[in-house]
C-alpha cells in the first residue's frame, strides 16, 4: 500500500485523493485548498475531477463569496466509499493498537516511526515500529531518572496514562511469537513489510548506542503512538 497516498490501493485515478480530502475536511472547499491537500495530480486535474463528481452528485458546489466551493454530499449513497478513503491509515492504527492491546506480556511502549509515521511513503516503503518489551528475567532494568527522562522525550497525549504491568514475570517465547506473527498481520492489511525495532527498558534509556539520538528525537517528534506508556521496574 502506498503510505503516502493511501488511497492508491482501490482507487488508482485522481478520484480517490480528491475525495478523501473533501470526505476529512468537514468543510467547503476551493479547488485550489483541495489541490493543495492531495497527495497527487495538478490543480487542473482537481478541477476536471470535482467537475465530474459534481456532476454525480457525489461532491456539492456553490458560490461562497467570490469562490466557487466544494464538499463532500454525505447523504449520498456513494459518500461512505469516500470517508472509508479518508481513512485508511486511520484504520490501520487502530487495527494496530487493538492488536497491541491483546498482548500478553503487552509492550511498555510501541510506535509506529519513519515514512509510514510521516506519511510520505510509498508503496514499497516499509513500516517501522518501535516496541518496549518488559523487562524479562535477567535483563537490566533502568534506572528510575533514567526512564523518566527517556518517558519525557515522548509527547504523550492526555489519554495516554501510564498502565501498571503484569506482576508475573514477562514470558520471552510467547513475546517473540507475538513479535513474529505481528509481522504477517500487517502485511495482509496492507501488503507492505513490517520492520520492528524491539528493545528492552534498559536498551530505550541507555546512552549507549542501543537507539541513536537522532532517532530518539525523530520519534518524540513524529511518531504514530500505539500504546499507552507503562510503569516499568526501575532500580
């Protein structure tokens, strides 16, 4: 699937992306707002497209001003096609997070980074996601200010509360199956690869090289977040 461009997968014309634009707008555009927003195409094209969806009846138009707008006509039978285009990358956090939910040993934290975060992929991009398994028997755990400070880093949202973890000693063969059988559920979502970057507490908040500074910023700055932060064991 084209992560950038979403709609690439079941609709491969102009089409697609002009309505997905309208369908998330929620509001009356001009042609050129709408051009602006699409992911491809040229603004002529934009217009042939809303001309022709007008004609449908699928896309409304009037005069606002000294503009012609558009939007989306949701009591349309053709307008849910439209808001399911909108929402394809929608759609696959939540499938994502509800799978990561089921998890048992859970991650600390996961996130989806890079180009997929971003969404300037392509279709043969791959997804990266970033997960903090448990600590498991044997490992280092963090420090306490350490994993505070390695926490801040992240901008967590207001329903993104801290959730205690299991008590009973994390399984490592049931997390690595887990792991394993992630990367073929994404792919049949979306046909693209999946590349994970697993790393224990102690690995997320060292500063030894586990995880470079610059992807550390990268993340605080763009990730998808797909679980809440846990409480973890510090020392």
């Amino acid at each position: 699937m084209d992560l950038g461009d979403p709609t690439k997968a079941v609709v491969p014309t102009l089409d697609g992306p002009v309505l997905a634009v309208l369908a998330r707008a929620g509001r009356p555009l001009t042609a050129g707002e709408v051009a602006a927003q699409t992911k491809r195409g040229s603004e002529i094209g934009v217009r042939r497209v809303l001309a022709r969806l007008v004609e449908q009846g699928v896309v409304g138009s009037h005069q606002m001003g000294r503009n012609r707008v558009h939007e989306l006509n949701r009591d349309h039978i053709a307008a849910e096609v439209a808001i399911a285009l909108s929402g394809f990358r929608t759609e696959l956090w939540r499938r994502m997070r509800e799978t990561l939910r089921k998890w048992d040993p859970g991650p600390v934290y996961a996130c989806v980074f890079g180009s997929a975060a971003r969404g300037d992929g392509d279709a043969s991009s791959d997804i990266d996601v970033l997960v903090v398994h448990p600590s498991f028997p044997g490992e280092p755990t963090p420090k306490a200010d350490t994993w505070a400070a390695a926490a801040a880093t992240i901008a967590l949202g207001a329903a993104s509360r801290p959730q205690p973890l299991p008590t009973r000693p994390p399984n490592r063969a049931r997390w690595n199956s887990q792991i394993d059988k992630f990367y073929g559920q994404v792919f049949s979502w979306t046909g693209n690869q999946l590349q994970i970057l697993d790393l224990s507490p102690f690995e997320w908040t060292s500063a030894d090289g586990a995880i470079s500074p610059e992807l550390r910023a990268e993340i605080a700055r763009e990730a998808v977040e797909l679980t809440p932060r846990r409480i973890v064991g510090t020392n």
